[in-house]
C-alpha cells in the first residue's frame, strides 16, 4: 500500500518496504544470534526483516498500515510505533 501524508513542515510518502525471505537472512537482525532448528525467524511486521523470537516479542498495532490488530514487530518498531500510536 501506498500513502502520502501532509501536514505542516513534514510531508512524507510511505511506500511498501521489501518482505525478505527466510532464505535470505541467516541470523538475528537484531542479536545475530545464528537461526536453527530451535531459534526460529520471525518477521517484523512493521519493518520487514528478520529476527528471533527474542527480540520479536512485542506486538503493538501498526495504525499507518491500518493494522489495528497488535502485530508482532522487533524491538525498534515498537519504540518507534508506541511514541507514533501516543
């Protein structure tokens, strides 16, 4: 999806960003913990890329996808989502 928002001085185009595939990414984005049978990937669902379940907890709703389900983000989306979602 694609959307344009104006507003004041800020004006920003938010564009669909890339899903990576599995085969694509072998460890953590986050921790570079090495992915394993056991250490899973999961996928941001803000951002895109790939992490472990440990740094993929959190889940909050994406309101400028308009995701109002909580959905499972890592833990740099959800900083930034919690301070956008205020």
């Amino acid at each position: 999806p694609r959307a344009i928002a104006c507003g004041g001085m800020h004006s920003f185009v938010l564009c669909p960003k890339k899903w990576l595939k599995d085969d694509e990414v072998d460890k953590c984005m986050s921790c570079k913990s090495m992915f394993t049978f056991l250490n899973r990937r999961h996928h941001c669902r803000n951002c895109c890329g790939i992490f472990c379940n440990k740094c993929s907890q959190k889940k909050i709703a994406i309101l400028a996808l308009k995701l109002k389900t909580p959905q499972r983000v890592c833990e740099d989306c959800y900083t930034q989502l919690r301070s956008q979602n205020r």
